[in-house]
C-alpha cells in the first residue's frame, strides 16, 4: 500500500511511504527539510516493521517545537496502518 501525509509543524512538507503486506516499511521519501537526515532515517527504517519504526519514533521533538520530521514519520506510519484495517 502506498501512503502520502502531509507534514504538520515541521519542514518537511510531505511524507510518502510504502507499507507491504508483512506491514514491512519501504520507499520513505521526505519532500523538504533536512536531506542528509532524512537520507539517514530512509536507510535505517527501510525494511522494518512498520509498527515498531512508529513506536521507536513517536514523540521524538525538534528543538522547542514538539514534534520534528521522524515524529511526523510515526503519525504517518499511524495513519497508513490505520487506514490499511
């Protein structure tokens, strides 16, 4: 299944993201913000279980703001499964 959310208090504007039928994670992409981070956290989720990557990056915040590009990952990764059901 493929998934796009739109970002809420962060810089990047958009994720996309694939979820496979073994709720396995795939083909994150991150439109704005930060390149080389979100290259880094596409290489460490790629393949992973969808459930767990959320779990491991929800309520991860970036400076005073309370929510940053990998918690914005989770809520999407949320929604996905969400609306996989």
């Amino acid at each position: 299944m493929k998934y796009t959310y739109k970002c809420k208090g962060t810089c990047a504007v958009t994720i996309s993201l694939e979820i496979d039928e073994e709720k396995k994670l795939h083909n994150v992409q991150f439109i704005g913000g930060c390149d080389g981070n979100h290259k880094g956290i596409v290489r460490l989720v790629e393949g992973e279980d969808a459930g767990k990557v959320a779990e491991r990056l929800a309520g991860t915040t970036c400076g005073p703001r309370p929510t940053s590009c990998p918690d914005q990952l989770a809520k999407a990764i949320e929604a996905a499964l969400a609306e996989a059901v």
